[in-house]
C-alpha cells in the first residue's frame, strides 16, 4: 500500500519556541521520527550552521531552500542569520507552504516561500511532470547558496538529473548547493514505507549527474542527527 505525505490538517497551528513559532509536531517532516520542539529547534540550527560553515552564507547571501517543508531551514536562519538579504523556500507540499506564510512570512516578510507543482509519487502525485523543459519559478544566477534537505532521497533518477541543471542554472558563479541523500544502490527504494521512500543513489550517478550539470563536487560526508537517518551530505560548487 503507497504511503503518502503525513495527513496534517490545513489550519494546523504553531507552537512558540523562545522568540519563533515552530511547527506543530505532525509538520515536524524529519527522517529519524517525531522531534521534540527543542530538538527541532537544534536540527534548525545545525543545518543554518552548516550552510555558514560550508557554504561561507552571511547576511548579504541569497539563499534558496528546495523542500522546504514546514521551514525548518528558514527558522535556524532566523537565529544565526536573521537580516538574510533573501531567503525563498519551495516545496510540493501545500500545507507547509501555507504553513510558511502564515507563521513565518507574515513576522519576517524577507523569508518568502512558494508553491511548485512538480509531480512526485509521494507528496504530489497529480503535478506537473517534471521533464527537460521544466523549471522553477527564478531567473539565472539569482542564488549564493541552494539546500535540499532530504528531496533526492524521495526522487528517481532522471528528476534527480534535472533539478541538478537548475540547481546551475540558478546559482551565481561560484555559488553553493548542498543536499542530503542515501547512497546504495541504483535508485533502489525502501518500498516498506510506500513510493520513493527513501530513495538510494550510487555515488557514481551523483559524481556523474553533478558534473554533467556543470557543477564541482568538492566533499561528501556523514550527517550528524537523528533527522538524518544515515544520510549523506553532498557539497558541490558551480564551475
């Protein structure tokens, strides 16, 4: 039986965290199970850490957040970054954009968020086909930094290969992506948790589709968090 995105009610609330309102915990998407707020908060800032870190974002970057959930990217950088000269997150799933707008847009207008209606057996199954023509809703070289967390991991191969060409095309010169994906097999999925649950890419592919898309892979490595799951970090750079 295919499993689909979690069923969250269209008005879902929020609850406040400090100075932020977070998620309720059914919008919590994370790969290790339901986090706590506190421990959602710190994945937050892990990942908004790690693209400071990595990805060299300060205040003057624009930074585009592919998957964007229920903004869990957006609310760490918040905290570590919160005058981000521009800040789009996109998502397939409805109900968290208008999460997004609601309790993150509406309080700091800068942190914008969009729908995409891409097809994905998943979380969109009745969207757009994603095919070469396809593309975001952004013009070229518009982004310091792009992330996706967790979004090829629920991808098949040849979507993998044309979010990668635009992840170029949107990138300025020199610009960043980092993602996270299960490495293994040839786009095997784990069907014990429905369509494109996690997804497994071999290295090969992903070293191949990077460089075809005209990017440079300069590291991958382990995650550290439970949200995680085994996941792998991947660095590439625009050339």
């Amino acid at each position: 039986m295919a499993a689909s995105a979690p069923a969250v009610k269209p008005g879902a609330r929020a609850i406040r965290h400090g100075s932020l309102w977070i998620p309720p915990p059914g919008m919590r998407f994370c790969g290790g199970g339901t986090l706590s707020s506190s421990e959602y908060v710190a994945s937050a800032d892990r990942d908004a850490g790690w693209l400071v870190r990595e990805c060299g974002v300060t205040e003057e970057s624009t930074v585009l957040d592919i998957g964007c959930g229920s903004g869990r990217l957006a609310i760490g950088l918040l905290g570590t970054c919160p005058a981000l000269r521009g800040y789009w997150g996109v998502d397939v799933h409805a109900v968290s954009v208008k999460w997004c707008l609601r309790w993150i847009t509406k309080y700091h207008p800068p942190f914008k968020f969009c729908l995409t209606g891409f097809q994905n057996d998943r979380y969109n199954p009745d969207g757009t086909t994603i095919d070469s023509e396809v593309q975001l809703p952004f013009r070229d070289e518009l982004f310091d930094v792009i992330f996706l967390y967790s979004v090829f991991t629920h991808m098949i191969r040849r979507h993998v290969v044309r979010y990668l060409q635009e992840i170029r095309r949107m990138l300025k010169p020199g610009g960043k992506a980092m993602f996270t994906v299960y490495l293994g097999g040839h786009g095997k999925t784990d069907q014990a948790g429905g369509d494109l649950y996690r997804v497994r890419h071999t290295g090969e592919f992903l070293r191949e589709s990077i460089a075809h898309a005209g990017l440079r892979m300069e590291k991958a490595r382990p995650c550290a968090g439970r949200e995680f799951a085994d996941q792998t970090a991947v660095l590439a750079e625009r050339t």
